[in-house]
C-alpha cells in the first residue's frame, strides 16, 4: 500500500499535492534479450516521485530544471522540482465550460518543446493543437490547428516537431465525451495523424492556418503516441486499439509525407494491463514506449528487447536531467528510471 502524505499547496488556486513513499519492490526489471544489458544498468531501480492525480499523461522535461506532465481528469498541468515535489502549474487546460464536460478526460494531453523553449500542447478536450509563449502565469495562447478541412479535430493527443519546423500530431477520440467513434460531437471519420507544415515559425496570437494542415494517415484505429528516429528516416506511431496493439513504422519523404507503413511490434498477445502509448527513442534508435505491463524497450530492429514493469497504467514518458533519466506518467503518479543511453529530446 503507497503511504500518501500532504505536502504541498499549489500557487494558482489551492490544491493539495500528494507525493507518496516509495515501497521496497517498486517495479521490475523484465530482460528478454541480452541487448537490454546495454541500455539498462544492473541494478537499475523505478523510483516514484510523486502521487497527484487519477491519469497522468504528457511529461516533459524544462531545461530550467523542472517536469511538467498533464493531469487530464483534473484539468490541469502539473509541475514536478527536484526540491519542491508537485504542484499545480496551469488550470484550467482543456475545457472551458462552466457546465459539466460529460466526459473523463477534461484537459490537455501530450506536451513538448519546439527548438525555441516554447511549450506545445495537445488540447485533447477542446480538440485543438496550442503554443504557450512562454513560462509564465497568463502567458500568451496561441492556437496552431483546430480544424481538418472545416471539421473541427477529435481530439489532438500526442506530438513531436521535426528538425524543419513542422509539427505531426495523432488525433484519436479519447478526449471527446464518449471517447468513441459514434461521438456525436466527432465531425472526421477517421482517426488521423497530421501534419502541420510550419509549426515554428507560427506568429504569436496569430489564428490557426489550418487551411495548410496536412492529413499524413487516416487508416489507424487508436493513433496515439508519436516520436521520429534519431536521423529522422522514421515516424513511429503507436496503436492503443485493444485488438490490434502495434507499433507502426513509416517513411519520411523529403516533402515531410510518409510512406510504406508496417507494424514494427506487435504486442497484441500481451494480456497484461496497458496499451501502446506514448512513445521516445534514444540516441541510438532503440524505442521506449508505455505499453501492457510498463514500459516496453524496442531495438531499432523492432526486437522486444525487455520491460520495466511499472505498478500502475503506464501512459507516456520522456528524457530529463542529463538526458539519460526517463520519467514516467503512469496512473496516478510520476516516476524515474536511470538509464545508460542518452534519449532524444526536445
């Protein structure tokens, strides 16, 4: 049993925050293949750093020291510092409504950085794609995509920039009220991936040009996690459908286009809990990615290599610190591996 204590009151709006002890047999480590021996230490150990939330979501690691990592239930961004734990960082995210969302999930989802330091947002709730201007409370919001050829998104979930700018997000239902294809307020008949042309050089405050936004893939069940290899020569796209739960594996044409999509892991035969999520590489190309039972760990060859067991839901995670500690958001809690390769990271 996790031993909850208060520890913190947030700064805008009060909110109790609470970091949980870590017991003995916190996670494992699962080696299936030798290789694992390369990338994970002997030894290595899940520390937990805090409990706060029902599903934490998005992590992403601020040059200035500090995580941020979606609260979607809660409708809130969340702030993890070394010395300080978790606190609230912005709310609302998502939904803006006085009334009642009729949903689960009410705020943003995945988040990263875009070679300025600017954080972008998955809005999920309110279905679009959106830039903070900066760190501060009451930073300037501007809006990136909203709308597919006059339909409005489903709900925007995860996103990764490549190195010329542009901005690919998955768009599957989850933040809509039902979290189903037969949402009523669901306008595009396929769960798309997409592209947004000229992402970083966006104006601040300037609105959506949604007229250029570019449908990649639309026939994927449950798009979810998003991440690019290192060079650049792949989109890797995470399934979570239940019944098909792969990882794909596409081209990337000079035009920023993909082609010749394939599954590159299937772990549809794995009953434990979880789905393909949110995904990372590191330097060397191997795939770390939220999946059944924790954290799958993926050779470049699309080889199982081994899992980090993890005791909740493991939803995403991403590179921190020096570059080679993984953070975690898995159910209600935030959490840390020591890695021995350095990840690719905003």
């Amino acid at each position: 049993m996790k031993k909850l204590f208060i520890t913190a009151i947030a700064l805008f709006g009060i909110s109790f925050v609470l970091t949980a002890s870590a017991p003995d047999n916190l996670g494992s480590i699962e080696r299936l293949d030798p290789g694992l021996d390369a990338i994970v230490p002997a030894g290595a150990k899940l520390e937990e750093l805090g409990t706060c939330c029902k599903w934490t979501e998005g992590p992403v690691w601020i040059h200035s020291g500090f995580v941020l990592f979606a609260d979607i239930p809660g409708n809130r961004i969340m702030k993890w510092t070394p010395a300080g734990g978790i606190s609230v960082f912005m709310h609302p995210t998502g939904f803006l409504g006085r009334e009642s969302y009729g949903g689960p999930e009410s705020g943003s989802n995945g988040m990263t950085l875009d070679r300025q330091g600017r954080l972008t947002i998955a809005g999920h709730a309110p279905r679009d794609v959106y830039r903070l201007e900066s760190l501060a409370k009451g930073a300037k919001i501007t809006m990136l995509a909203e709308k597919y050829e006059g339909k409005r998104l489903s709900s925007p979930n995860d996103l990764v920039y490549r190195s010329d700018g542009s901005l690919y997000f998955t768009d599957p239902p989850y933040g809509l009220p039902t979290q189903s294809d037969n949402d009523p307020l669901k306008k595009l008949p396929f769960n798309g991936v997409y592209r947004i042309p000229k992402a970083l050089s966006h104006a601040a405050g300037a609105p959506p040009d949604d007229a250029h936004l570019e449908l990649l893939i639309r026939d994927l069940t449950r798009p979810n996690g998003i991440a690019f290899s290192p060079d650049e020569k792949y989109l890797y796209i995470a399934v979570s459908d239940p019944d098909h739960k792969v990882w794909m594996r596409y081209d990337v044409q000079k035009d920023g286009s993909v082609a010749n999509g394939k599954v590159f892991c299937d772990a549809t035969s794995d009953t434990a809990d979880g789905l393909p999520d949110g995904m990372k590489l590191d330097q060397k190309g191997n795939i770390y990615s939220a999946a059944p039972g924790g954290v799958y760990i993926i050779s470049p060859e699309g080889k199982h290599l081994g899992t980090v067991k993890m005791p909740e839901k493991t939803a995403n995670l991403n590179w921190g610190g020096d570059g080679r500690t993984l953070y975690i958001t898995a159910s209600t809690s935030l959490y840390r591996i020591r890695l021995k390769i350095p990840g690719v990271r905003p």
